[in-house]
C-alpha cells in the first residue's frame, strides 16, 4: 500500500503565524487549523510509527492518545519561566521507554518546526546521579560504546547535541580515550530533516530508519541504567 504526506505546507504555515501572534486568544480563534494541519497528523505519524518501533523494542512506546501520549502539549509552561509566551512554536512527540515516569529514561524524539526539524535519541539534560551512571558505564564498556556510536552508520549521519565540560569530568584522566565523549552533558544526537521531506510520503519510512540506526544508543543508555530494551 503507498503512503501519503502526514503533514502539508499548512503545517509550516500555522507555525510560522503562531511564531508571530503568539497569544491566547489568537490560538482560540485558529484551533481548528491547529487540530487539522498539527496535531492531527502528527497523532497520525505516532500511530504509523508504532510498528516499527516495536519490532525495534517491545519496551517503547509510540503513544498516539491525543492526552498523555508521544506528542507534546502545544501550551508552555509559563510558571517558572522569564518567557511568558502560551505556546510553543513548534510539535514534538517522544516515543518513550515503559518506565519513563519511574526514572530518567532514553527516548526516540521527533520535532517539526519551519526550520529546524529533526529525528534524534537519547537522554536530554539528564539528572546529575544519572549522567554519573552514563560516564562510569562508558569508561566500563567502552568497546560496546564504540560499537553503537563510533561505528560509520552512526557517526556519520548524527551528531551529539548540546554543551560538552571544558575538562575532565571528576575522576577521569584528561588522556581518557573516550574523554571527548565522557565530556558530554547530554547524551543524545541525531540529525535535521529537510521541510521537503517532512511533506513527503516518504517521511514516515524514513524516520523508522533513523529509529533503527539510532537503537544501538538507546540500547546502550538502557543498559547503563538497568532499564531493559
């Protein structure tokens, strides 16, 4: 059976408008489009996911409830925040671990956002005891690491994100052979995808790929927290 686009160029375009009229009352008056052009396929793309996802584990999820699933709220948590802007200005869903709520867990993420959509994996910003856990498991089984992110299929088409420590992390060696790695504050990477293929039939095959060649990350951080995979 062929597959057809999950999002249209009025997904981009509802963005880009909530980007500059990002206000409570604007939202109300435009949910409809909301619902059709953001939520609604992306609730779509979760479901078509699901499959693939567990032929990868059978412990993640790709939850396409519309409430408490894989896809992020669209409101902000403004409480705690400088920014006081309702809304986000873009959809992200995390296709998540059985036992996310219990302790910091890996994860799949898909983010859609008029330029700078992606597909990546990992821990983002995780708790100190946790990023203690991932370095100690590292300079432990450092051969199993190389494998599943120093291997050609993976490093060359992800990238780690966020910031890496100026030195040696307490208890490792500056000289460490994997110090570059054990200098990471976040263990997660993965890589951009084009707006023309985000509207293409061709979108949902092609994350189920990245999801596969990103699973020997994911596998690893679960090993490194007793979390199984």
């Amino acid at each position: 059976m062929s597959e057809h686009p999950h999002f249209t160029a009025a997904t981009f375009t509802f963005l880009r408008q909530l980007e500059r009229h990002n206000a409570r009352d604007w939202f109300k008056a435009h949910q409809t489009a909301y619902e059709r052009d953001v939520r609604a396929p992306f609730l779509a793309l979760i479901e078509a996911l699901a499959p693939a996802l567990t032929t990868i584990s059978p412990h993640f999820r790709a939850d396409a409830r519309k409430v408490g699933g894989s896809l992020f709220r669209i409101q902000r948590d403004t409480r705690f925040a400088h920014d006081k802007q309702p809304y986000k200005t873009w959809a992200g869903a995390r296709l998540f671990h059985l036992r996310h709520r219990e302790r910091d867990a890996p994860s799949f993420y898909i983010h859609i956002q008029p330029g700078d959509c992606f597909v990546g994996a990992g821990i983002w910003h995780p708790e100190p005891a946790t990023l203690k856990r991932i370095r100690a498991f590292i300079a432990d089984n450092p051969a199993a690491w190389k494998r599943a992110v120093h291997s050609p299929a993976f490093s060359h088409r992800y990238a780690f994100w966020g910031e890496r420590l100026t030195r040696a992390p307490q208890g490792y060696a500056a000289d460490h052979p994997l110090i570059a790695d054990l200098k990471l504050k976040n263990y997660a990477a993965g890589c951009a995808l084009s707006e023309a293929l985000v509207l293409s039939p061709r979108l949902r095959t092609h994350i189920a790929t990245h999801l596969q060649t990103l699973a020997p990350l994911v596998d690893y951080l679960c090993a490194a927290l007793d979390l199984e995979f």
